[in-house]
C-alpha cells in the first residue's frame, strides 16, 4: 500500500500568518495517463470534509485564491498565504492514483 | 446542485450486519464512480470501497474484503454498502463521496456503532 505522510501532524499559525503542510507518498503518485492523483481535504469542526485542491494544484470553486497545492511525483505541498480563523480544521491529502486509496494522517491546523 | 444523503447507519451487535445507502442527486448517476469513507471516532479517514460507473470494478480495502459489498442502482441513483460480520472496529461514521481518484463531493455521514 502506497503510505502517505504528513507533517506537521499539529500546526498552531498566528491569524494573517501563512501555513504549509507537507504530504510525502512512499511511490510516485504519477498514473499512467500522466495526471498526479493527490488530493487535499479540509474538515472542519463537526462537518463532513470537503475537497480543496484536486491533482495537486487544482483549486476547487469556491475555495479562497489563499490556499495554493504544489509538488510531483511523490512530494506535495498545501500552502495558505495567510490564515483565517475558518481555516481551523483538520486537513488531509490522499492519493487516488494506487489501489487501495490511502489518505495521509491528517494535520490540525489551529490559531495560535 | 450534487447532493449525497447517506443514511442506514445504527446500533449493531458484533457479528451482526447492516446496509448503507447514498442517495444521490443533481448529477448524472451513471457518469461517476462512487466511493465509501469511514472515520472511526476521534481518527482519521480510512477509506473503504470503491465502484466503476457500471458497477463492473469494485475495489476493497484489506480490512473490509470479504466482509463488505458495495453496489449501485442506477434506477434508484443509490449506492450501497452491505456490511455483514461487523466488528467493534467497524464503528466510525461512514461517508459516500462521488468519484475515485479525486472524490469532490462528500455525503454528510452516518454514523454504525457496533457494540454488544
């Protein structure tokens, strides 16, 4: 199984400040028709999570220009340019490329 | 808009067995895959089972394979998760999420205890 691991697994950001969340895999995350299938999820307090970021760098609609993914083959990156306070949640990065799926430990992001 | 309701979750005892459903809308059913989640309490996301448009390909994880079934009715939008030979390790809330190598929309989850 392709293992997915992130870090930090805690991160305290003072509010305007950024915040990045690393998310290795233990192969390359490259499929056969070229896409990288790794994912970003935010779940916030007491909500189902929600998609952010789809093949590595793709921003869903609705989500703020602040949040930004980065990375290839098997070293990825979520950035916020500057955290707000609805930012806090928990956030995840899986890999749909491999069979089984499998999603990173999660990092809880909170305001210092 | 897309629109996933999970529902069937409950109280089940070891060994017992429960079916999920997602009842989906404001998409095109046949035109997606559709995957299970679950997310025991307090843990992270752990994801299940997965199933081709058509139903033909589905796919396990280790810890379900033998024990669970996924299927899908195109007729009734609906996708299922037969759960037999349920464990005390089984407890987690259970999503429903549309796609399989970037699930975007999430159902809202319901939660299976099993317990004695």
């Amino acid at each position: 199984d392709v293992v997915m691991t992130q870090s930090p697994l805690s991160l305290p950001v003072t509010l305007g400040q950024p915040a990045s969340i690393s998310c290795r895999s233990s192969q390359s995350l490259v499929y056969s028709d070229g896409n990288t299938y790794l994912n970003w999820y935010q779940q916030r307090p007491g909500q189902s999570p929600r998609r952010l970021i789809y093949k590595v760098s793709n921003r869903d609609s609705g989500v703020p220009d602040r949040f930004s993914g980065s990375g290839s083959g098997a070293d990825f990156t979520l950035r916020i340019s500057r955290v707000e306070a609805e930012d806090v949640g928990v956030y995840y990065c899986m890999q749909g490329t491999h069979w089984p799926r499998t999603f990173g430990q999660g990092t809880k992001l909170e305001i210092k | 808009e897309v629109q996933l309701l999970d529902s069937g979750g409950g109280l089940v005892q070891p060994g017992g067995s429960l079916r999920l459903s997602c009842a989906a809308s404001g998409f095109t059913f046949s035109d997606y895959a559709l995957t299970w989640v679950r997310q025991a309490p307090g843990k992270g996301l752990e994801w299940v089972s997965s199933i081709s448009k058509t139903g033909a390909n589905t796919y396990y994880a280790d810890s379900v394979q033998g024990r669970f079934t996924i299927s899908r009715d195109s007729s009734r939008n609906t996708l299922y998760l037969q759960m037999n030979s349920l464990r005390a390790e089984d407890t987690a809330v259970y999503y429903c999420m549309r796609g399989y190598s970037a699930p975007d929309n999430w159902g809202q989850g319901t939660l299976v205890t099993v317990s004695s």
